[in-house]
C-alpha cells in the first residue's frame, strides 16, 4: 500500500491542495479552544472584500440622499455686468432668484427609484461577500478536522510500529523472529514515520490557512499562537436526516435574490421614467432683480412659469418600453429559476447525504470486524502461528478502512455545507 498516495487522494477530496506549509511547533497553545463562530467572527473583523462592500453601500446611500435633495426649492444669487447701447455705459446687474418644481408627473420619483435600487444591489453585494467568507471559513474548518483525524491516526500507526519493532527486535535476540521480520519492520516504521510527517505538513498548512485568514496583517504570524477548535459534534444517522428535511422546509433566502430583485426595481424605475416623458415639466420661478449700484438698489421682483417638454417620438418610447418590459419578465424567470435550482440543490444533498450515510454504518461495521482480526492476527503471530506479512496487511487495511471513515465522515459535512449554502449560508452555524 502507497500511503503517500492514499494521503494526496484525501486531501484533495476535501480541497485542500495547494496550500503554503507554515509550521511552528514551539508556538504557544491557547488555553480556550475556539468554535467556528469565533472563528468566523475574527475572520469578518479582518475581511478587505467586506470593508470595500460596506464603503460601496454607504456611498450608495449618500447618493441616494443626495437625490432627494434634488426636488427641493434652488435658491440661486447671480451678479454680474451688463453693457447698454443706447446708455453708452456698463451696468451693474444683481438677482437672486428662487425656483421650484411644480410638477414633473414622476420624473424625480423615478430618480429616486434609481438610486434606491443601487443600495439595495449594493447592500446585496455586501450581503453575498458575507455570504461567500461564511462558506469559505467553514470549508477550511471542516478541512482542518479532518487534517486533524488523519495526523491522529498517523500518530496511532506510528506507535504501532515502534511497538512492534520494539516487541520483535527483542524476540530476535532470543532467536525466536528472523532477521528479516526485523528489517521489514523498520522499513514499516520508517513508511509510518514518511506518512506522520506528510499528514504534519497538511495539518500545518491548514492551520495556518486558518490563522492568517484571522490576521489583517501577516507580518504577525509568527507571534500568533496556533490556534485550537473545538472538535466537531458527533451527529447519529437519525439527527443528520432530521436536519437535511428541516432544510428542505426553509426557503432560500440568498443575496442572488436580492440583487436580482434589485436589478428589477432599477428596470421599473427606468420605465417609471419613460411614463413620465409624456407630460410636461412645470416650474415656477420668483427674481428679485436689480440694475445699477448696489446702493442705493431699485429692485424689480419677476415671477413666471415655466413649462419644458421634450417631445419623444412616439415609436421610439414605445420600443424602449417594450424592451424593458421584457427585461422585466427574464428578470423574473431569473428569480424563478434561482429559487428552483437551490431548491434542488437542496434535495440533491439530502440525497447524498442519505448514501454517505448508509457507507458510514458499513465502514464502521467494517473496521469493528478488521480490529477483531488484527487482534487475532497478532495474537497468532506472536505464537508463531502466523506470518508478518499476515500481520501487517491486516494492519494496513484497518488503516486504509480508518482514511476512509475520515474522508466519509469530511464528505458529509462539505455536503451540508452545499445544503447550506444553497438556502444562502444562515444555516452553517447550526453545523458547529
């Protein structure tokens, strides 16, 4: 058996590969093993992608305040000179001249629709940059257990061998073993010793995966403490389906749905505005106006009202409503068709979740008989009733059977974790 091989197969089943090795082993362990909230909590204080997302949002909102303003009285002080043909001289020409709106049939509710509908997208980015960390986090803590599993069996085999070694180099001398059970052991312990350190590295590497996603700095890593978790809870085949169909009863409520909503409230704004390019603007305006010096000032108030109309051509402004007319309709079958596929995605977890399920009980079946053999089998050869190779094939089979139940076990979480994010990621806390 290639355990090298065995380990590179797991790790890349539970996405792990590619990450840089950072090993610290004189680092200090902190005293409190932290859970995934806390995780995640440390992670979101440092995230740049939600510092970005929450200055996009707050931008978004001072424009949309500032649109409001638009519909308020503008009070306008203008002074300047004028020249006079029939005076022969320069005069001095002074206004101050407020006006307003009267009625523009929608045309700055349709602004502010605008602007209301880039909040609402950008509070949806936010929320889907939060979204996208929660899954993230979650997928490397998930990883991270099951680094641990492996680095414990790892540990476990290499006791083993040492044992052996130990119990069989002693039975040499006595002349009981051949030398050749001798060396094989070694090249066993040796194998066992190559996997420890292989299955150190990942655990490292995800470690430290983990840490500097906590950090906003990494020149700080090295004094940072390595940090512990808190073990995953052991769930019973009854529990876990009782949380796949309690999911199955949530809708999904994701920032895809939000944005999408968004979009369309944009597209109903741009046709709320086409509606009221139909009816004229109509405005009023009061001048208080004066020529010559300042003082002494011979004001003249002016008062009018004005009336601004474009005139669209009729088929024009039809064909830009029925354009977004249909925009409106994809963008509500994109809404239709969202829910659905997550809703799928749903019941398509539950489904592999049930088959995932069904293989644990018979891997844990399986490794309850092989522990029986082994110890049979070392019972028998010790005796000298059976062969080393009987032995540590055994062996390497209860091991492989172990790998398996790990990468089972980490397969059933990342599953839920794709159950959870399909109902947009407010559900993962409940896995931890």
């Amino acid at each position: 058996m290639k355990w090298p091989h065995k380990v590179r197969v797991f790790f890349f089943l539970i996405c792990c590969q590619g990450f840089p090795v950072y090993a610290d082993t004189a680092q200090p362990q902190p005293s409190t093993p932290l859970d995934f909230s806390a995780v995640l909590q440390k992670v979101r204080a440092v995230s740049y992608s939600l510092q970005r997302s929450q200055q996009l949002v707050e931008a978004a909102q001072a424009s949309h305040a500032a649109t409001g303003l638009q519909d308020f009285p503008a009070l306008q002080l203008s002074n300047g000179l004028a020249y006079q043909q029939s005076v022969g001289k320069l005069r001095q020409q002074h206004a101050l001249a407020l006006s307003a709106t009267l009625w523009d049939f929608g045309r700055q509710q349709a602004q502010e629709l605008r602007a209301q509908a880039q909040v609402e997208l950008s509070e949806a980015q936010l929320s889907e940059q939060d979204e996208v960390l929660r899954a993230k986090t979650a997928r490397y803590y998930v990883a991270l257990h099951a680094a641990e599993r492996i680095l414990a069996l790892a540990e476990e085999q290499l006791r083993n061998a040492q044992s052996k070694l130990q119990t069989v180099n002693a039975a040499y001398r006595r002349g009981e073993r051949p030398q050749t059970d001798v060396v094989k052991l070694k090249v066993e312990e040796g194998r066992a010793q190559l996997f420890l350190s292989r299955s150190q590295d990942e655990h490292a590497a995800l470690s430290a995966q983990l840490l500097l996603s906590t950090l906003a700095d990494s020149t700080s890593f090295n004094a940072q403490p390595r940090l512990r978790f808190k073990p995953l809870p052991e769930r019973a085949v009854a529990q876990w389906s009782e949380l796949f169909v309690g999911w199955e009863k949530h809708v999904p409520e994701s920032a895809s749905f939000l944005k999408i909503v968004a979009n369309e409230k944009a597209v109903q704004a741009e046709l709320h505005s086409i509606d009221a390019e139909r009816f004229p603007t109509i405005g009023s305006t009061a001048a208080l106006q004066a020529n010559g010096s300042l003082l002494p000032i011979k004001p003249d108030f002016l008062a009018q009202l004005n009336l601004q109309y474009s005139i669209p051509l009729t088929s024009q402004r039809n064909m830009r409503r029925s354009a977004l007319l249909a925009r409106v309709k994809e963008i509500q079958l994109n809404l239709t068709e969202e829910n659905k596929n997550r809703r799928d995605k749903v019941v398509q977890s539950r489904i592999r979740a049930q088959g995932v399920l069904r293989t644990l009980d018979l891997q844990r079946a399986q490794i309850e008989t092989l522990l029986e053999y082994q110890k049979l089998i070392r019972n028998r050869y010790f005796a000298g009733r059976a062969t080393l190779l009987e032995l540590t094939t055994t062996e390497d089979d209860l091991l492989a059977q172990r790998l398996e139940l790990a990468r089972l076990q980490s397969n059933l979480y990342l599953i839920a974790l794709d159950a959870a994010d399909a109902l947009g990621g407010k559900h993962i806390e409940e896995l931890f």
